[in-house]
C-alpha cells in the first residue's frame, strides 16, 4: 500500500479535516529512500512505516535543527537502520 497524505495525517495525529498541505513531506521522504538505494515498494508495510517516520520528522524538524544533537544521532541510526533492511528487502507476501 502506498502511503497516503490521510495515512500520514492519521500516523501525526492530525484532524482528518486539516488544511495542512503534507504531501511535501511524504515526497521528500520517498526522494531521500530512493537516493539511499531503497525500492519505491508497492507492498512493504516496513517501507511505509519508514516513510511516515522520515516524513514525520521533516515534519517536526520543519527548521532543520534538532534542539537536541543526541535526537540528531538517534534519528540518523533509525535511518540507517531501516535503510540497511530495507534495501534487500522485498514485497510482503
């Protein structure tokens, strides 16, 4: 299933019936998989969880700057993390 801005509207906790434009941030979030050597997954729920964590923080770390570097070093290991699983990952069955 391919992430939608509802989805990712419901994964932030945002009303249903906001106004706030996010599709930026689930672009931006597929962009940077796709430059770390992910697949664009049509069925991977892993993948979709990962998208929605990066576009969530894009979201929250709208100024570019953590308030605190170890939140920093914390996000960049979850990258890493799901980057290194998911680039030999497949489809879900």
């Amino acid at each position: 299933m391919a992430v939608t801005e509802h989805d990712f509207k419901a994964y932030l906790g945002l009303p249903s019936d906001s106004s706030e434009i996010l599709v930026g941030y689930l672009a931006a979030a597929r962009s940077k998989a796709r430059a770390a050597g992910i697949p664009d997954y049509a069925n991977n729920a892993q993948y979709d969880l990962f998208i929605m964590a990066l576009a969530a923080m894009y979201y929250d770390n709208r100024g570019m700057a953590f308030q605190n570097p170890a939140d920093a070093a914390n996000a960049q290991r979850m990258i890493d993390s799901y980057v290194l699983e998911l680039r030999y990952g497949g489809e879900d069955g």
